[in-house]
C-alpha cells in the first residue's frame, strides 16, 4: 500500500509552490555524519527552467552548513493550515483525525558566497515578506546589514523532487468534507484567502468517495 494515500497526496505542483510562498517557513531537512540536522528558514522561491529554486541564509554557525557546503541533498517542509478534526465535526460517525498541508521538496543545494549577492538576495526576501503593501524597504546601506553579513551564508536549493501531502478529509462523504473546510476557516479566519486557494487548485489522483 503507498503512502501516503493517493486521495492525500497533492498532484498539482503549482499548489505546493503556492503554500510554499504563502507560508515561506520552511523546515529543513539534511544529514551528514551519521547526524540528522534541521533549522527554520524563511525560503523564497524563483522560477528557472526546470522546477525552480528556494532562496535563504543561514547562521554561519549553523551547524547545518556543512551540509549545504558539501551540496549533500536535503528535504524543506512548508506547512499550511492544519486542524484537529473531532468527530463531532462531522454529520457521519467518525473517529478523531488532523486534517493538514504540507509541502515537500527535495534539493541540491548551493552555497551563495559573494556578499553583493546575498545582500541582494535580502533585499529581495524582505520585498517578498513585506507584500504588497511595502511597508519596508531595506536599505543597501543600512550598516547594520552590512556587519550581519560576516555572520550569514547564502544559499539556493535546486528543486528535485517534490510531494504535496494535503489531508483534508477526501476519503469522507462530501458533506463532511465541507464541514472539515468549515473548521478551518473558523479556526484561520484571516486566511480564508488562501485556504479556499489551496482548496480550488487541489489535484488528486484519487477520490475514494463523491
């Protein structure tokens, strides 16, 4: 049996690149030494020919990063909304669940070592952050950035692989399925937006029930 279901499984990659920009927290994944290592890093991620690339900076002294420096593969989770589901949600007699969505790529990283484009690479990441109302430019002359940028490695990971793993009660019956939206919407009232976004653009290989 595959896992996870295939009912829970994201086929539309564009959906997993949209919850990865909507919630740019990632955790990351890497092993080296026998040691199994992960960090929480903002990752802003760009188009290029094939499936794209996340953006970020670390510590550097992280110890992280000598798997990143070694272009040793590692896995970024970005996690969406994401609910405990009791029975008493739905219509139908069900046991308790948590209903999520993730995201997840595979990578080969790069190490970005000339200052002038990392310091670039923040300017672009806080434009990202920001949104569109801007409320802040940093500046490339700020001197605070400027000493920060002895202490902070740049880095791009090239996707590789990639699986969206978004349970959302698919092997229920339709109407429970609607109330499951339903407690998500009251539990993330500000992010309605996105969830119905997530939602709409949902691809899956298979949907156990109608």
């Amino acid at each position: 049996m595959k896992y996870p279901p295939q009912h829970h499984q994201e086929a539309n990659f564009e959906n997993c690149v949209y919850l990865a920009k909507e919630y740019p927290l990632a955790t990351v994944i890497s092993s080296i030494n026998q040691q199994i290592h992960s960090s929480h890093l903002p990752l802003v991620y760009q188009e290029n020919d094939s499936l794209g690339v996340f953006v970020g900076h670390l510590d550097k002294f992280n110890p992280q990063l000598e798997a990143l420096e070694k272009g040793l593969e590692v896995e970024l989770i970005f996690h969406g909304p994401e609910i405990y589901i009791s029975p008493t949600t739905y219509q139908t007699t069900q046991l308790p669940t948590w209903n999520y969505f993730k995201a997840h790529f595979k990578g080969s990283p790069r190490i970005i070592t000339d200052k002038e484009t990392v310091k670039q690479s923040l300017i672009s990441m806080t434009e990202v952050l920001e949104g569109n109302e801007q409320r802040y430019r940093l500046d490339p002359k700020n001197p605070r950035m400027k000493a920060a940028l002895d202490y902070i490695i740049g880095f791009e990971i090239t996707i590789l692989a990639w699986e969206g793993k978004h349970k959302i009660s698919q092997d229920k019956h339709t109407n429970d399925q609607l109330l499951a939206k339903e407690a998500l919407f009251n539990k993330f009232p500000n992010s309605k937006k996105v969830i119905n976004e997530l939602y709409r653009n949902h691809q899956t290989k298979k949907t156990p029930l109608d």
